[in-house]
C-alpha cells in the first residue's frame, strides 16, 4: 500500500541523507482545549510506516492533544498502536492506477470529456513563483464570483484553497475565458489529493470530468499510483454490501441546507472509486465537543447561517 499523508498535508521530497523536517500548520480549539494540526509541509526523502508514525508522534509531542482530519485506515491502524483514538468524519474516493487491477475511465467518463474537449481547452500549470500563484489566485477569485458559490461564504482550513500549497493545476478555458479549474496536492511520493474543483455556471458539459480524467493521465505517467478525488463527508457505509449506498450522519440532515454531500457522492461516484472510511484522529478521545470546535473554526456555522436565511438565492 502506498504511503501518505493526511488529506491536506503536502510532501516534498528532499537531498539524500537529510532527515525529515515537518512544517505544520493549527489553530487552537478553545472549547475542547485541543489543537487542530490542519495542515503540514513534510520534507523527505520519501515515507514508509516508520517515518510517517515519528511525525504524527512529534507532533503529539510539540503540541497539546492534537486533532488530525482526513486520516485513512491506514493512518487509524498505525497510530492505534500507539493508543490513538479515532472517529469517522466522512468517506474518501480513492483511484488506485498500478496494481492488478489499475483504474481505467469507463465509455461514459471519456463521452463526457471529448464534448467538453470540443467547446475548449485545457492548460496545466506547475506554479513555481509568487508571480504565477498570484496571477492564479486573481483567476480564482474572479471563477469564484461567477460559479454557483459566488455569495456564499467559503470554509477555512478544511483544504488547501491557495494554489502556494497545490502541485499541480489544470484550468479550462473556452473563449479565453476561464471556466473551471482543479488543483492538486501531493500527499505523499506516488500520491495526489484533488483540493479545489471550480466551475463557472456557464461551463461546458463534462468539464470536471475532462479535467480530472487529464489530472489522471498525467498522474500516471508521472509514476503515482493513488490519486485521491477527496473527502465526501457526514457519510459511511454500514457494511461492504453497501458501497454504493452510503448510510448519513445526524450532521449531514443537520447541514444539508448549505451542503449536498449527496450531490458531491454522486459526482464521484461517476469515477467508480475505492470508497473508504475517513477519520479525526487525536491522542485523546474524540467527543461531540471537538467536533463542535471544527465547525465553529472552518467557518461551517458562516455557510449554514447564510443558506438558512438566503435559501431564494440556492
């Protein structure tokens, strides 16, 4: 199994021979007195079991009870060990591109990607300078403004939403008029994490699905083997027999007038993905407390109190 990284945190590689170095990033979460490590740069020369487990470990140590997010199993077994505890937040789409049984794009997706490959084109962008990610984020904010989104408040620190901390972008413009665009994360040597999908309301049919299928295809030529198109979350499955029917949290009826989890499970859905659990992790168990502290931090009670009392403008 591949190595990575929580869902947000980025990694870098490093000169042979030099040890590991963790620049996180957190805020603290007054009503459970714990710390919310959301996102970190680590820089290696690669990442096995052993590594990942003295990073998660020192920051335990250097911080008072952190609370990670978008942990895997993977990540949940290997600090259980260490006494960990863990809770389900969501599910996670995975695409596994090596292997015996490697993804491939079904009829469907590739149908939807030669209309919209007809109606514009695609650039890909690996911003180096803070030239290039402000010449980005100007687009971005202007996208933002002509997307479905446009008044809604944004969320904080649940993804990484400045291109600085991305790897990769890809962008869609017809007319010479930006129309979508999708950012990229490397969490880990052979991994990559979708941070940011954005469409305009005018955009082409199939324009994500172009998009994310080009990601793909260079992913896969440039050596990764797991491309993760993200967290849907207030859904888990009760069973393996159910996979393609999630069950829904008291949090996702509770935040559904500002969020459709559903609408964005069956977007991905559209990839046929490895749906697996995704988990808050923390040194300490993880009560109601802590989760209020999330949403109050990344600014869900802003969105939720928009969408109650603009629901004319949904």
């Amino acid at each position: 199994m591949t190595t990575r990284l929580p869902l947000s945190w980025s990694f870098q590689f490093s000169d042979h021979g030099i040890e590991p170095t963790v620049d996180p990033e957190s805020i603290w979460l007054p009503s459970s007195r714990r710390r919310w490590v959301h996102s970190a740069l680590v820089r290696a020369e690669g990442l096995d079991e052993l590594n990942l487990k003295e990073i998660l470990l020192e920051l335990a140590e250097n911080r008072t009870h952190p609370v990670l997010r978008g942990c895997g199993p993977e990540h949940r077994a290997l600090m259980a060990r260490e006494g960990w505890h863990s809770r389900q937040t969501g599910i996670e789409a995975t695409l596994i591109l090596d292997g015996p049984a490697p993804w491939y794009p079904s009829r469907s997706l590739r149908e939807l990607e030669r209309r919209a490959r007809n109606k514009g084109r695609i650039e890909t962008l690996y911003p180096v300078n803070d030239k290039e990610w402000s010449w980005l984020g100007s687009h971005l904010k202007e996208l933002r403004l002509r997307s479905h989104y446009s008044h809604r408040p944004s969320l904080d620190h649940l993804f990484l939403s400045e291109p600085s901390g991305w790897d990769q972008c890809l962008l869609f413009w017809r007319n010479h008029s930006l129309k979508a665009v999708v950012g990229w994360s490397r969490n880990g040597p052979r991994s990559r994490h979708l941070e940011v999908l954005m469409r305009s309301r005018d955009a082409p049919v199939g324009t994500m699905e172009a998009l994310i299928l080009e990601s793909i295809r260079m992913a896969r030529a440039e050596g990764v083997s797991n491309v993760s198109l993200g967290e849907v979350p207030f859904l888990h499955f009760r069973d393996a027999a159910h996979h393609r029917n999630p069950a829904r949290y008291a949090s996702y009826f509770f935040m559904r007038p500002a969020f459709s989890s559903m609408g964005l499970f069956r977007f991905k859905e559209k990839f046929r993905p490895n749906w697996t659990p995704l988990y808050l992790l923390g040194d300490k168990r993880i009560h109601s407390i802590v989760l209020f502290d999330l949403f109050w931090q990344s600014g869900c009670h802003r969105l939720l109190g928009y969408c109650l009392t603009h629901r004319s403008n949904r």
